[in-house]
C-alpha cells in the first residue's frame, strides 16, 4: 500500500494545485522546492484553471498494473494555459476525434485503485474536451 | 425574518436562507432500456423509462459530485474556504467506511474547518443534507454550506430496477439569502419505517418490495409531504410555476402530480427520468437545476422528494432576481443530458463492473 | 591521470532467457572478458542494471554478481541510471580507473526482465519515469515514445513509413550478430503494415526488452592491455548530462537538449570532430529516439533527422555506420546492460571483429546510451590505439 504518498499529493492531483513563484511569479505544476524560471525558492500554493490545450498524445494497448481496466487510454501532455505542461490522461472522448492543439478542460476522476478491490482509491485529474 | 408559526408543521430558519449557487453533473454513457429489454426477452414497449445514464470507467459518487460541486461554486461566485460544511447524500458511496465528503471537500478547496459527512436515505438523502444544510445556515451557526445528492445506482441484472437505476447528481451551495438564486421558504419532512426498498450490508444489489413500493411506498409519502406542506403554508398547486418530484421511472412522478392538482406543464421541466433514468439520491435535485436553468424571478417551486424506507423532504422555494446574472457561470443541466454516448449492453456490464474480470 | 583501456569484452546472447539467472548471465560475460585480457586480478566490479531491486526482488547486485564468480574481495557497486545503467557502470568504471584509485575493474551490465511476467513488467519498467505525475497517470515508456512521435510527426510531417529508416537498418545488421535476438530483415512494407503498439508508434518502433549481459574488462595497466589477446581500445572521453526527468517539464519536449551537451562534451574530451567519428552507437530504443538524438547531436536539422537517416547510407559500408550490429532493435534491448552491449559492439568494430558487418578501417566509435526519453544521456568515445 502506498497510503501517504498518495495522500500527500492529493491536493495537486484533485485539485491541480500547484506552486505561483513568490519572486518571478512563474505558475508551477507540479510543485517542486526550485522554481525553474528563476531558481528561486518555491512554495506559494496556487489554483490553476483546468483549461489548456493537447501539446501531443497517444494510445496505450498495454498498462501498468492498476490502469488495465481502462484500455484501451489516451494520454496526453497538456500545456496549461498558465504555462507549465502536465502528462494527464483523457477522458469522456466519445466521438471527438482527438488532435494536437485542442482545447481541453481539467476534470477529476477515478485514476485507479491502490493494490486490489481492497486498497484506497486514488483520484486525480485527467481532461476531456471542452464542453459546448 | 422569517418567523415560525406556533404549531405549524413547517420548518423554517432563525435566518432567510437561499440556494447561492446549484451545479449537476450527468455522466455522457445512455443505455436505452429497448436495449436492457433485448438482453432479457422482455417488451420494449412496456419499458419504464427511454434510457438512463450510466457512468463511465473511471467515474463514481465521488467524481460526479466534485463536478456537480465545481458546477455550484462557479455560480454561487464564493470563495470555497467560506463553505462551513459539506454533506453528500448518496446510497452508492464508494467507500462502504471513509466519507466522501472529505474527497469532494478537498477537491473544491474548502477549508479543513467544516463540517462533513455522508447520508443515507435511499433516494431522499440528498434532500436530507439540503434541509442539513439550511439548518447551519439558518441558525447562523455558518453561512455557507455545500449538500449533494449524488449515485451511481446499482440495478440487478435482469430486475425490473435495471431499467431505471442511473448515475447522476446535483449540488447545492447554501447561503444567506441576500445573496441567494433561489429563496428557502420554509422545509417540511414526512417519515414513516416502510420497507419497501434496502440493500443489506456486504449485498450488491438491493431487494425490493415490487408493488409494495408503490401506494404505500412512494404515493403515500409523497403525497402527504407534499399536501401537508400546502396546507400548511395556505398554498395550492396553481400558486407554483414548477414542481419537481422524486422520479423512479416515467409514471409515479406524474400520477403523484396528477393527484396533488400539477398539470404536465409544471413539472415538465424537472422530470427527467424518462431521458436519464432515476439518479436516486440525484433525483429531485438533478430535477431541481434543470428548473433552475430556466425559471425567472419570483417563480415559486415544490421539490418534494422520497427515500424508500422511507419519508419524503418537501421544500418551498422562489426563485430570485439574482439567478439571471449566475445561471450561465456554469454548464446547464441539459447540456449534460444532450453530451450522450449510446452504449449497449455488453459495454454497459463493463462500465459497472458487473462483467468481472477477477 | 592514468590512461583507461578496454582489455576485455564479453557477452552473451540476448533473448527471453528464461533459464539462466541474472548472477549466470553475468558470470558467462564476465568470464569472457576475463579470458580474452588472461584472467588478470581484478580489483573492482562495477554492475549496471536497472530492474534487479524491483523483478527480481536482489539489492545490492554487484556482490552477488562478483561472488558468484569468484571475485570475493573486491570492491564492487551497483549503479542505476534508468536504461542507462550500463553505460553509467563504465563511466564509474572509468572514473575509478582514470583517478589511479582502481587499477583494473570489470564492469558488467545486466538485465533480467523475464523474471516477472504479466502487467507488473510495465510498473517496473515503468520506474523511469516520474513516477508521481507520469507513471500515475498510467504511462509508459513506450507511451512516451508516443507522445514524442505524435508530435513529431504534427511539427514536421516527415513520411509516415521514413521513420522505419532505423528499425530497417538495425534489423538487417542483426543478421551477421550471433548474439543478437532478431536476425532477420524486415522490409519496408512490414515496418508500414505493423501493427500500432502505441499510435502512433508501431511495433517495429520499440526495442523489444530482453535479457542478457555484457562484460568490459578495463585498465590502466598499460601492459596489461598489451599482453591481452586482443589490441587494446582506449576510452577517449565519457560524458553523463541530464534533462527533466518528466516530458512535461522540458520547454521542448523534443529537443532532446542533454544529447547536445553530452556529445559537445565528449567530443571536446577526445579532441575530435565527427569527420573522425566512423561509427555511431546510437541509442535506439525507440525509432524516434533515434531521430531526435541525430538531430541533437547535430547531424542533422531539427525536423530533418527522418531525413537523414532514410536517405543517406549508415550501414556498415556507408557514410556514417550506425546500429552496426543490429542495435537495441534487433540485437533486443536488455534495458539495463544495454549500455555495455554497445561498449562491447563498437570494441569489436574497432578491434575489426565485426565480420561481415565490418566498418572498414574503423579507428573512433562513439557511444551513446539513454535512461528514459534522454533524461540521462552517457556518451562514450572510444579510439584504436
């Protein structure tokens, strides 16, 4: 099991909660002590939007243990529209054909079960295509 | 302020209390019951309901309600640390022991200093964490609180509930109603111990007292809570623009109207069983923002819901001037029902874990 | 500082070697380099690996390895560099030996991923990434090489089939390796017709992940080389550079920046331009690995290295010799020990013991091995004294 780390990412995972730089004010996600732009140290908690756009992705045949129940899966890298790029899976795609430079948005869902039937569920955020 | 009559059976607040801000949340997978009626050689005429929603792989109470949540919040226009307490009502937590309010309170960004837990009632305990919540609210204990009714609802292969039970839910940010879309007049419950609905514990799938759970199920707590809640507040079913009432299927929501005196026309517009199945503890409420994505100022509307085991919630509301400028902070309740994905059976087993694969 | 030579190679064959341990992989390797430097005394063991700890459930490899072949007494260490864990065991084997604190060492690279079968293969392989914000969202390295052909593919819009160039040309240098796992050529209509493993990279894109072990003897002991069997083969330069571990946290995902900077710098050590260079051990793991690396190591343009590869001649016989020996394609790709297969390969070059695949008048090889999309880049040169 792997309870506590997990647990101590579950803001930026449910949320994408991730850092603004209190000296460039560069937005980080995910959050880290350095911030990239300008070294400086980081930790100013920050809420990003959810909204960005498919920078690449692809189609997983074969998963990791946990995520098999979902394939086949898109991923895809999402650059934010505050800047920083996140690996996040897509979902509810139906019939949309997906592209590189398609809006999409952050939503929260099920990522997978830790262990078995009988391990915590992590959730997390994953993107779909804009809605309307 | 709103000042309780001596004796009167209605609930009312210290304090005018409102709904600031309401969001839903419908999964996009429709199973049509024509198909669920193939599978088991059944009419496809005499089908409960055209289709229901049903949630996908890696959707669950937890994940519709922080959409439902979201939804609330961006119309509400609050900051979330305001929020006091959450409460979900659902009889499809994921977690048999570990709220899923604390999922859902975390992913919106309230404060840890709240209130949360879940409820069970059957289908009513959405309606019960909203009267939960208009009780902090009113009594000045806090002066916001978030409720949802929110399930993924398990229907037995093959049972006549397998047409019906559907995904789906709805949110409600309660506040001061200064600031409300919606305004609380006043709240009345009618319980009784019927069994005509459970599941026991480690079941999958809950028993069912056939017709049992209609006269005096359904209609009679139903009709009583929503009769004594008219009769009580000197109202009558022409004095409300809508009405939205619990929704197991097409019929019961419209015979119970029918015999209360609401036309077609009032309740239309909350009746959405027939196109997205029966969201228990998502009914009503679900009901309730499709409403609400249309009603103008000073509509009056009766949501009465009903919980098998059972009791029914009744709650009296006007909508105010404020809900023109917050409605369009969030998608509406039909764009959820018109993002549809027609699934068959087969996909439908898979979605549910009823297919197992361990 | 001392001089570093290669005194000895060995390795043995690459495949789903379902019988044999990662301790007798190691040991047949180890014996072979032994052999061919005559079986001089070792004063270290340094063991590259990188799925040991997790699919085969054994910390602290080196000793196992070293004790197993009757090494007992030495100095040994286990390094992990991702899939540049090979190549990261030379570069301590070199440093130990370049400082004059290690006068000779063996460095092994091992791989045993058929410990373990089912799903639990890709978590382990999965390890190389981040795991908290990549491998959680259900990614692999392969969806990796996915991700980075998918958008190669929307920057440039090379051919889709051009991209077969190096897969082509590793699998039909494969045919004269005997240790290698695919020995057979595939054609240019079967690398298009393949099926998607990741769409949209297809299954002749992706190194198949093997077992096997490669062995290098290393020494500064310049007699010792001399009286090896084999002509001794100096390491010129060894450079390690890293990039962001995750895709998502490089400002051009395929830039691939650390191969850059690890050639530069490994070119300046040997004091030589790539004119000199006559063969490359590129790192292909993934076809497309093996663009962007030839576009940042500046062979070519970038959006230009599909090019580069499909139209220009790099057999054996051509103009720059890359994948000589059928590279992680289809010599198979032991993940971890990878990186001193290619060690092993390019000294066999330059000894002119690659037979038919045989550069001719092969004087500097360049090495290059990856751990993940470039997060960890080692290059090595090489030269013929």
């Amino acid at each position: 099991m792997e309870i506590p780390r997990h647990w101590r990412l579950q803001k930026q995972r449910y949320g994408l909660v991730g850092e603004i730089c209190p000296h460039c004010s560069a937005k980080i996600f995910p959050a880290r002590d350095v911030c990239p732009e300008c070294g400086g140290e980081a930790k100013e908690p920050f809420r990003f939007s959810g909204k960005g756009s498919i920078y690449s992705y692809t189609v997983m045949n074969n998963a990791p243990v946990g995520f098999e129940r979902g394939l086949p899966y898109t991923i895809a890298l999402v650059k934010l529209d505050e800047g920083p790029t996140v690996t996040a899976q897509l979902t509810d795609l139906g019939a949309n054909k997906v592209e590189i430079g398609m809006p999409v948005q952050m939503v929260t869902r099920r990522i997978k079960e830790d262990g078995d039937e009988r391990g915590m569920l992590i959730y997390g955020y994953k993107f779909r295509p804009v809605m309307g | 302020m709103a000042e309780k009559e001596k004796g009167s059976l209605l609930l009312k607040t210290i304090r005018p209390v409102g709904i600031v801000g309401y969001g839903a949340y419908i999964p996009q997978y429709r199973l049509p019951a024509a198909e669920i009626a193939r599978v088991w050689g059944q009419s496809e005429k005499a089908v409960p309901i055209k289709e229901k929603a049903v949630p996908g792989l890696d959707e669950d109470t937890i994940t519709i309600g922080i959409e439902a949540a979201r939804n609330a919040l961006a119309r509400a226009d609050i900051d979330p640390e305001l929020i006091r307490a959450v409460w979900t009502g659902s009889e499809s937590h994921p977690y048999a022991v570990k709220p899923s309010s604390t999922i859902i309170a975390e992913a919106i960004g309230t404060s840890p200093h709240i209130q949360a837990a879940d409820l069970e009632f059957a289908c009513k305990a959405g309606t019960e964490a909203m009267v939960m919540a208009i009780g902090l609210v009113g009594s000045g204990m806090g002066d916001f609180a978030l409720a949802l009714g929110v399930d993924t609802a398990q229907g037995k292969p093959g049972d006549a509930l397998e047409y019906t039970a559907a995904a789906g839910g709805a949110a409600f940010v309660i506040g001061p109603a200064e600031i409300a879309l919606v305004e609380i007049i006043s709240t009345y419950s009618y319980v009784t111990d019927t069994p005509d609905f459970w599941r026991r514990a480690y079941q999958r799938y809950p028993e069912h007292g056939q017709r049992f759970t209609g006269e005096p199920a359904y209609f009679k707590h139903m009709h009583t809570a929503a009769q004594t809640m008219m009769d009580e507040s000197g109202t009558s079913a022409q004095d409300y623009t809508y009405a939205v009432f619990h929704q197991p299927n097409s019929k019961f929501p419209r015979s119970a109207a029918k015999k209360l005196g609401f036309t077609d026309e009032q309740i239309k517009t909350g009746l959405l069983s027939p196109v997205i199945g029966n969201t228990y503890a998502g009914a009503s409420p679900v009901g309730l923002t499709a409403i609400l994505d249309e009603a103008q100022p000073g509509d009056r509307i009766l949501m009465v819901s009903y919980g098998s085991g059972a009791g029914s919630d009744a709650l009296d509301l006007r909508v105010t001037d404020r809900i023109a400028e917050r409605r369009h902070a969030a998608p509406t309740t039909a764009e959820y029902i018109a993002r549809r994905i027609e699934i068959d059976y087969a996909t439908y087993t898979r979605y549910r874990g009823i297919l197992q694969t361990r | 500082m001392e001089k570093v030579y290669i005194a000895g190679i060995g390795q043995t064959a690459v495949g789903e070697l379902w019988k044999r341990s990662l301790e007798s992989l190691s040991n047949e390797a180890i014996q072979g380099a032994l052999k061919e430097a005559g079986k001089p005394e070792v004063d270290a063991l340094y063991a590259g690996n990188l799925l040991a700890s997790a699919a085969s459930s054994q910390a602290n490899l080196g000793v196992k390895i070293a004790t197993n072949s009757g090494l007992d007494g030495i100095e040994t260490m286990t390094t992990e560099a991702g899939e540049a864990s090979g190549a990261a065991a030379l570069r301590l084997g070199y440093l130990a030996v370049r400082s004059g604190y290690v006068r000779t060492a063996l460095v092994v690279g091992v791989e045993k991923y058929t410990d373990i079968v089912g799903s639990s293969v890709e978590n382990v392989i999965s390890q190389t990434m981040d795991y908290d914000f990549e491998a959680m969202q259900g990614l692999t390295p392969l969806g990796q090489a996915g991700l980075l052909m998918a958008r190669y593919l929307d920057s440039y819009h090379p051919p889709r089939e051009a991209l077969g160039a190096l897969p082509i040309l590793a699998h039909a240098n494969a045919i004269n390796n005997p240790y290698a796992m695919y020995r057979r050529a595939i054609s240019t209509d079967a690398y298009h017709k393949a099926g998607l493993v990741c769409d949209p990279l297809n299954l002749y894109d992706a190194a198949p992940y093997a077992d096997g072990a490669a062995a290098l003897l290393i020494t500064s002991d310049e007699k010792l080389s001399q009286t090896a069997e084999k002509a001794p083969i100096e390491i010129t330069a060894s450079t390690s550079t890293i990039d962001a571990l995750a895709l998502h946290d490089r400002p051009d995902a395929l830039a691939f920046s650390a191969v850059t900077i690890s050639v530069q710098k490994a070119l300046a050590r040997a004091g030589v331009s790539w004119s000199e260079i006559d063969l490359f051990e590129l790192w292909d793991a993934y076809s497309i690995f093996g663009i962007l690396s030839v576009e940042a190591c500046g062979l070519a343009a970038h959006g230009e290295g599909w090019r580069w590869l499909a139209e220009d001649d790099h057999s054996p016989k051509g103009r720059l010799p890359l994948v000589t020996m059928g590279g992680n394609k289809a010599r198979g790709f032991p993940l971890g020990a990878a990186g001193v297969y290619q060690a092993v390969e390019a000294v066999q070059q330059l000894r002119g013991e690659a037979g038919a695949n045989q550069v001719d008048g092969a004087k500097t090889a360049m090495i290059q091995a990856m751990g993940g999309p470039a997060s960890n880049v080692i290059t090595h040169i090489f030269s013929k004294l």
